[in-house]
C-alpha cells in the first residue's frame, strides 16, 4: 500500500496521470498485523511533495510516517504488542469515513484546479481583444498613398523583408497623423493578434498606457480561464506582477509599482512566439523628459508605429513625412464634416475649393470648418468672411467630445505645447515664427532674414540654427536649399494668437526688418524681389488691422521704410502700389522735417518721376517745379 501511494504522489498531469487517483482517492492509512517497517521510497515522495506545491492541499502528511526508521514508524512499533484496545480502533475507523468523503473530493477539485491552472500557464495565448478607447472615424477620407505604404511596411517587417524598425510618422500638428493610423488599425486589425497603444505625450501617460495593456493582459486571460473565479493570483504570477492584483482582478498600480508593471508588459511582448503585434506610441514628441527608445521591447519580434511630430525621431526607425490633403480629397473631408453632398458640378464646390485652400488642406481644420457650420446651420459662403473677421471664433468651436475625434484638441490649441517648448528651449526661433507671420509664408529666404535682422544674426548661418528648431517641430518646412515655408494655417495661428499690443509691436519690427534687408542689396534679382514685394504687401496690409496708427505708432516715424518700399514698386513698374508709397513718405517727412527740407525735396523729385514715367507730365512737372523751388530756397543760389 505504502509504495503503491509513492509510485502515484509521483504521477503528474503529462506522465502517469491515471496513477494519480490512487493518492486522490487516500484519505488515511491504517495498519493492522506485522508493523510496517517503513520504505526508503518514502523519502522520494517527500521531495516530489516539496517540488510540487500545490500538492500541499492534499493529503500528503502520511508520507513523512512512511519513511523509513522515521520516529512516529518506531512508536507504532513499540506499542504493537500492548495496544488491544479495538474499540479505540474502531473509533478512529468511524471517524475516518465520515470525513472522507470531504475530503477525498476536495483532493480532487484541487487536483482539477492545478491542472486548469497548469494548462493555461504554459499556453501562451496572445491574441488579445483590440482596446483603444476609439472607434472607426467615420470623416475619415483618402491617404491611399500613405495607407498603401504603412500597410507595405509592415508587411516586410513580418515577411522578414526588411529590420525590424519602428515606422515613424511625422508631420505638423493637425495633419492627421493619429487618425490616419486609427482608420489603419481598423482596417487591419485581423492581421495582428494584439494591438496596443501607447499615449506617449509624457512619461506619465507612456507609464499609465502600459498599467492599461497589462490590466488588459489580466482581464483577458481571466476571461479565458476554466476556472471559477478566475484565479487572478497565479495569472498575476504567469504575468510577473505577483502581488500587485487585488481579489477582484484590479491592479494595484502606485508610483512605486509602474516600473515593475512596465517591464513585465515589455517581457510579455518579448516572449517566445508573440511576433504578431502591433505597437503604436502615439505623439512622440517630448523628446527631453525621456527617451521613448527605452519602452520599446529588447527583442522587436513584431511591429511598431510612431506619430510625431519631431523630424528626428525618424533616427528612431524609418521616417515618412505625412503631407497636407489633396485638394479634392479635402472637398470630400468637409462635405463629410459639414454633412452634406458637395458635388463637383455643385453651386457650393467652387466654395468649398475656396474654403480648403485657404485652410491649407489641414485635415483637423477642415473638419472643424465643416463642423463648425454644421452646428450653426450656415451656408459654405458664410465661412470665409467670418474666417477673415476671427480667426479664433471659427477654428476654436468644435463637437462635444463625446464626438469629437480629435479629443480636446482644436486648431487654435493644437500647436500651443510646441510653442511653449520652443520658447523655453530657443526663445529666438520662438521670436522668428511670431515675425514671420506678418511676411508671406509661403517662401522666406534664409538670407533674407539675416539681412532683415543684422543685429541678431552675425551671418546667414545663424539663421539656420534658430530656423532648425521649427523644423523639428514640424511649424516649418524647408522650401528650398536657402528658404522656409510655414503652413498657411499655422501662420495665421501664430499672428491671431498675440495680443493687441504683442501684435503691434510684432507688425512694425516686420515692417523695419523688410526695409533693412531692401537698403542691404546691392543690385536687383527679380525672383528675390517678387517675393520681397510680396512680404512688403502682406505686412503693410496686417499692419492696417493690426496697428493703431496714430496712437503707439506714427506712420511718420516709417517715411525712411516707405520710400525703401516705394522704390522697389516703382523699379518693378507698379506704379499705382509705388504712388501710395511715396505719397505716404512724403507726408512722413513734411510732418517731420518740412516742406523744403532736402530729404523731403528727395521724395517730390522721385515722385515725379513715377509721374513722368507713366506718362502723367503735367503731374511730373508740378513736382518738379516744387522740388526746384524748394532747392533755391535751401541752397539760396547766389
């Protein structure tokens, strides 16, 4: 009997298992005739009960009596001889039957348990349930281009065709990024046996991202488990997070536990056999606080996504720049958005072509527009003319969030906390952006710039080091080898964000930045002077809106910046733009210097040139007789 229970404490769930009820089915043992001199098996059986701990809840204590020369064996031995009394014996036997039964079919259950438990520890199941607290955005509209590459990348990725390396998109606030990688994960989700994602604006949220997927880890295997209730202490263990899971299967995840939680979900990623999930760090832009490199898993075995808008996070993996919408696709995002069939053969298309070019194709302004008119239940042509008016009012309403895709963010907030790091960490390319947005946006030259600006910038190389930082956070874009864009809507951004008094101060610098670069030249170029003509046209135009003229500012003070302006007008034969110019400096300098002075005589001269060279003699002639007189007067000729 004694080896007969040995042998089946020795069984296991994968060898002999069927010898296993031998023991299960053992309550106590009792021996009657020659005492039982105990086996040296017995020791065997012991170890097996110390290895196999879950045994421990059976009836295993019988062993240790077994056991060869063990004391309670000797006892028995001793008293063989003098122990008549049956009715004791008979006591016990009653007693033993009754509890039996109890007991037996507990050994059992927990036998059941141990199995369950044992199966589902060591079957690694990583298909999990898709958890991004977002569903499809139903706006959502084009990027076959950008789709058809992330889709072609991953691939290779799981075809071992190419690294395993992060894909990382980028691009300015508002692009799109995060949506365009939403509808991506709804559109393969069956590919991939989980899908987490990771809200990496901070440490913080990377931390509490990862306390949500292993919370999900537990909840899923919890749901898998044959066992009632699931046992969440030995999922915890399988997890390794033991300790850190309450009864009712919720984590408990202090400051102090993060880390732990953390480096179990990398270890879980990087298990044997889990090479088909799908791993997005979202908003990767703080890329001081912490580096992000450090929360991917040590073993890439599966894919990785990042958005951000930080150029240099394509080190990281392999860069792709999303670009702005195209124009049509744009057309369909704001019939999408503002509800209602815009048709190509439409009275309201040619309006709507109006209203996405001068949103810049921004997908997040667009579909803002689009709402916003949806709310107020105005007509497409109502847009622009309030666009113009208030550029906050129009571009900060948005949904409720509850349908709102975009969260919180809107196009007057969504590049403010790139702003801010700019400003703390280059307060000067902070300074530069804010300028520009009075000068045309489309091509600014490095040069200049440096022109513009000589007592900031020693040479044009300067410029570049400052300009760098808003390329790096996606507010500006290189044009060409020597000059920067800035995108249409983030210029009006960056102007409709500063005060009245911030504003002021901001139009009159680009004013004098314009005319200081103009007075530098040696010669003229016509590509570079176009463009400058076209900043002098901008800014004089904001500087109307903008400046209270006449109270902090005195056109007066900018006679000296007119005539710059004015001759470059002229040069180029636009007269009219250069007649008000000059006629702007000329009652600058009457004002400040008088009539006969000689650099106001200056401008009569020029002006009547203008005059002569568009054919108006008799107006020519007045100026010149005038400058004449004048001259006498001054010189007082002999």
């Amino acid at each position: 009997v004694s080896k007969a229970l040995i042998h089946s404490n020795s069984a296991g769930v994968s060898h002999n298992e069927h010898l296993k009820a031998i023991k299960l089915s053992t309550y106590g043992v009792i021996f009657f005739g020659t005492p039982h001199q105990g086996t040296e098996s017995a020791s065997w059986g012991k170890v097996l009960v110390n290895i196999a701990s879950i045994f421990r809840h059976t009836n295993t204590a019988i062993l240790e009596h077994l056991e060869k020369d063990s004391a309670w064996l000797e006892i028995q031995l001793e008293q063989y001889n003098s122990d008549d009394d049956f009715q004791t014996v008979a006591g016990h036997l009653s007693l033993m039957c009754e509890r039996a039964e109890e007991k037996v079919a507990q050994s059992w259950e927990h036998w059941e348990e141990f199995k369950a438990a044992k199966a589902e520890a060591w079957h690694d199941n990583f298909e999990i349930p898709l958890r991004i607290g977002y569903g499809r955005n139903p706006n959502f509209t084009g990027r076959t281009k950008d789709l058809d590459h992330m889709h072609r990348f991953l691939c290779d990725i799981r075809e071992k065709k190419r690294p395993s390396v992060p894909l990382v998109l980028y691009g300015t606030g508002g692009i799109g990024k995060t949506q365009l990688v939403r509808h991506f994960i709804f559109t393969h989700v069956d590919e991939f046996s989980s899908i987490i994602w990771i809200d990496a604006r901070d440490l913080q949220n990377v931390c509490n991202s990862f306390v949500g997927l292993m919370q999900g880890l537990l909840d899923c295997y919890a749901g898998k488990s044959r066992i009632t209730p699931p046992p969440y202490h030995r999922i915890a263990q399988y997890l390794g997070i033991s300790g850190l899971v309450g009864e009712d299967g919720h984590i408990v995840a202090d400051s102090a536990n993060l880390d732990r939680i953390t480096n179990a979900c990398l270890r879980w990623l990087e298990r044997e056999g889990n090479t088909r999930y799908l791993l997005i760090f979202d908003n990767v832009d703080d890329l001081r606080s912490f580096g992000i490199s450090d929360f991917f898993p040590k073993r890439a075995s599966g894919c990785i996504i990042m958005t951000s808008r930080r150029p240099e996070c394509s080190r990281l993996g392999e860069g792709w720049k999303v670009e702005t919408m195209k124009v049509e696709e744009s057309i369909d995002l704001l019939s999408k958005s503002y509800g209602r069939a815009i048709k190509e053969n439409d009275d309201d298309y040619k309006e709507a072509r109006l209203i996405v070019e001068k949103l810049g194709c921004l997908p997040l302004a667009i579909d803002q527009a689009g709402s916003y008119l949806f709310m107020l239940q105005k007509p497409l042509r109502t847009f622009l003319p309030l666009f113009e008016e208030n550029f906050n009012v129009t571009l900060s309403k948005k949904p409720h969030s509850a349908v709102w895709q975009y969260g919180e963010e809107t196009v007057v907030t969504t590049w403010e906390i790139s702003f801010k790091a700019i400003k703390d960490t280059d307060p000067q390319a902070a300074n530069l952006l804010l300028l520009c947005s009075f000068l045309a946006n489309d091509d600014i030259s490095v040069d200049f710039l440096y022109r513009g600006l000589p007592e900031l910038f020693s040479k044009a190389s300067d410029v570049d080091d400052h300009i760098s930082t808003l390329f790096s956070f996606s507010l500006a874009d290189r044009k060409r080898e020597d000059s920067v864009s800035i995108h249409p809507i983030v210029h009006w951004w960056a102007r409709e964000r500063l005060n009245s008094e911030e504003a002021e101060d901001l139009g009159v610098s680009a004013l004098r930045m314009i005319a200081c670069a103009i007075d530098s030249l040696q010669s003229h170029n016509l590509t570079r002077d176009r463009q400058m003509m076209q900043h002098i046209r901008l800014c004089d135009n904001l500087c109307k809106k903008k400046v209270a003229w006449g109270t902090h500012y005195s056109t007066d003070e900018f006679k000296g910046e007119w005539v710059s302006f004015a001759g470059m007008f002229g040069y180029y034969g636009h007269s009219a733009e250069a007649e008000k110019l000059w006629k702007r400096a000329l009652a600058g300098y009457e004002n400040a210097l008088g009539p006969n002075h000689s650099d106001t005589l200056r401008v009569v001269h020029n002006l009547g040139m203008l005059y002569h060279d568009r054919g108006q003699f008799e107006e020519a002639e007045k100026m010149w007789e005038r400058a004449l007189v004048g001259y006498e007067k001054v010189l007082k000729p002999d």
